[in-house]
C-alpha cells in the first residue's frame, strides 16, 4: 500500500535526504542568518568600512613616520651646518649675510615655481581679450608653443628675484635693527609699524635696482610671440646692443612705484598679522615649535600677500605696459599719459584675480621657506614684536 500510497514520513525522506556525510546539521535559523544577515542599527557602523578604515590609519602612520624621520633629518641637517658656521650672533654680519641667502632662496624659488601664472598675467595686462581664463590660456599656449611655452620667462624671473629677494630680506633685518637703534627701544616699541614701513621701503628701494634689469627681459619675453628672445642673458644683448644699457631701466620708476608700496604692505602687514595670531593663541610664541611657527609664517603671509596684490596692482599693469609698449625715446611721463589714455581707470585692474592667487601664494611660501631657514640656522623666526621695555 505504500507504493501505491506512500506515508508522509515516505514523502518526507524521498524529498529531504538524509544529511550527506561529514556535513552537520544546520538550524532553521543559521539558515536565515546565513541568507539574510541581521539589520544593522542606526548606530552600528558599517563592517564593508571596516577595510577603508584600515588603509586610511595605515597611510596615516606611514606619513607620520615619514614626518619624524624628515625632522629628525632636519635637524642633524641643521646642526651639522651650525657646526660649520658655529654661533653666529644675532644682528651680525653673519646673520645679514645668512639673512640674505635665506631671502635669495625664498624669492627665487618661488617666483621661478609660479611663472606659468605670471605669464598668462602679463599677457592678459597687455591684451585683456587674449585669453578667456587660466586653463584655456595654458591649453591655447601649449599647443601653439610646447609645454616649454607655459614656463616662458623662467630664466629672467629666476635670477631677478633671486637678487631681488636676496636684497629685500637681507635688507630688511638690517633696516630694521639701524632704525631700533636710531629711535632707542621705547620709541621702536611705540612706533613698530612705521619702523617696519621705513625699513622695508628702503630694502625695496635698494632691491629693485637689482630687479630692474631681469625685470625688462621677463616682460618683453612673456608679452611678444614667439618670445624675442631665447633666453636672459640673449635678451639683455638684445636689449642693450639697440636701446643701450639705459634700456634696462626705463621700468625702475613705476617698478618702484610698484615694488615699494607692495613690499612695505608685505613685511609691515605680516608683522602685525603674525603679532595678532599670537596674542589670540595661549601662552607665548616660544611655548610653540618649529612647525606651528612656520604654519603661523605661512597664514600671515598669504592674508599680507592679498593686501600687496591689491595696492600694487595699478604699478604691476603700468609696468607690464612701459616694458611692452613704450616707444624708443619717449618719455617716462608721456608714456604714462599714453597708455593710461588707450586702458583707463578699469585697465589698470586687468589681471587682478590671478594676480591676488599667485602673490597670496608667493608671500605665503616665501615667509615659510625663509622662517624655515631662519631655524635652519638657528635663529628666531620673524614676527611677533618683543615685550615693551621695562621702566625701571
């Protein structure tokens, strides 16, 4: 009978098989914990993440690694240069002369970094409707000059801010302690920031003559197409053998005009910048390290390095005009009449937006590379004025 009408219980093993050996038996509800994993709570954190996690603490211990081992580096580097120059006194020839160095490699590195900004600024001072932004600037010059194009004037602008950083900063400290001393400590207490504007404009003033002639060459390379010119020393020939030396220096003027104003905003506005971040920081500024000082160099670098932009502006456009348009033999005020007569007031402010990026940056890192410096050697780093001094 149970052939023809087989039992439930024969149903049951015909269909659901005894457990194949070496396997266990597994409950109804593994079964659904297998095929469905329990929902995870609005609190749980996600075990998919688990791996990201992971990578991302790896790579986190690795850079701080990285980091120890490169300021441990840092400073055998340091001291072992410190053992070469032994103590150098603070406000001693010396100290200038390291000052300078310092200022040489925080000028010419970074302006050299940035001329692919400095090249589309120039040219759109010159000819505002030649390009339409940055990107398609470098695109529209790279197709048409090589990438080499993009990095047209490197050399001109390597050299002339080398010397002219090297001038500034060297010039600076020592303006600086010649004006303290000249007003004695309570008057360089009470009078700081003019004593911080007098002795910049004269470092500037000195500077720029070292500029100048870079200066030329750098303009007239980036504003014609191709450049005339295939590399400095080729264009101070150029410019010398048809225009005679005085060629080179016929932008001194609004160079000054434009140099001297932005340099007494940059160092006078980060003084003051860097003094107000560590008022508003606890404790002092020897409380802090190498790397939260030079960070505090950086800050009050880049916000002095938007004020330079904006105040200099006017002289940077009139500068890049006089080098590019003005006529052999004409006058500096007559060229000036000129060209202010064919751009007007709003020309003078072309370029403005890539300008105030590339000089925040610029001022940014150059106060960073030479703070960094200034410890390399085993100095303070600039900034944050010292305590009034004690009546007694």
């Amino acid at each position: 009978m149970d052939l023809l009408f087989p039992s439930q219980d024969t149903l049951h093993d015909v269909f659901h098989p005894a457990i194949p050996f070496g396997r266990r038996p597994v409950a109804l509800a593994e079964k659904q914990a297998v095929s469905f994993p329990p929902k995870r709570t609005p609190l749980q954190a996600r075990s998919e993440l688990y791996t990201a996690w992971s990578v991302v603490d790896d790579a986190k211990n690795k850079t701080n690694a990285l980091s120890a081992e490169a300021a441990k580096e840092f400073e055998k580097a340091s001291a072992k240069a410190q053992a070469k120059t032994g103590h150098i006194e603070l406000y001693s020839a010396q100290y200038y002369a390291a000052c300078t160095f310092g200022g040489l490699l925080a000028c010419g590195l970074t302006h050299t970094a940035v001329t692919p900004l400095d090249l589309v600024k120039c040219r759109r001072q010159v000819d505002s409707k030649m390009y339409t932004g940055n990107f398609q600037a470098w695109g529209k010059i790279a197709r048409a000059e090589g990438f080499r194009g993009i990095y047209t004037g490197w050399g001109p602008t390597f050299f002339g801010y080398s010397a002219q950083g090297a001038f500034k900063y060297g010039g600076y400290e020592y303006f600086k302690k010649f004006y303290s001393d000249l007003a004695g400590p309570d008057n360089a207490y009470k009078y700081k920031t003019a004593l911080y504007l007098a002795a910049s404009a004269s470092a500037e003033f000195i500077a720029d003559v070292a500029l100048c002639p870079f200066e030329a060459v750098k303009v007239r390379m980036q504003t014609t197409i191709p450049p005339f010119a295939s590399g400095t020393f080729n264009g101070i020939s150029q410019i010398t053998s048809k225009e005679g030396f005085g060629g080179l220096y016929k932008g001194l003027y609004p160079l000054w005009g434009r140099q001297i104003p932005y340099t007494m905003m940059k160092f006078a506005s980060f003084e003051t910048i860097v003094e107000m971040i560590y008022e508003r920081l606890p404790g002092q500024k020897s409380d802090y390290g190498k790397g939260a000082q030079t960070a505090v160099s950086f800050t009050g670098g880049y916000l002095a390095g938007i004020l330079c932009a904006i105040v200099s502006h006017p002289a940077d456009v009139m500068v890049s005009k006089l080098n590019a348009n003005r006529q052999p033999g004409e006058a500096f005020g007559a060229a000036m009449g000129r060209i202010y007569k064919d751009i007007g007031f709003s020309g003078l402010w072309n370029g403005l937006p890539v300008r105030i990026v590339m000089i925040g940056t610029l001022t940014g890192l150059q106060w960073m590379i030479y703070d960094y410096f200034k410890i390399f050697m085993g100095f303070p780093t600039t900034g944050g004025a010292a305590p009034p001094p004690q009546k007694s």
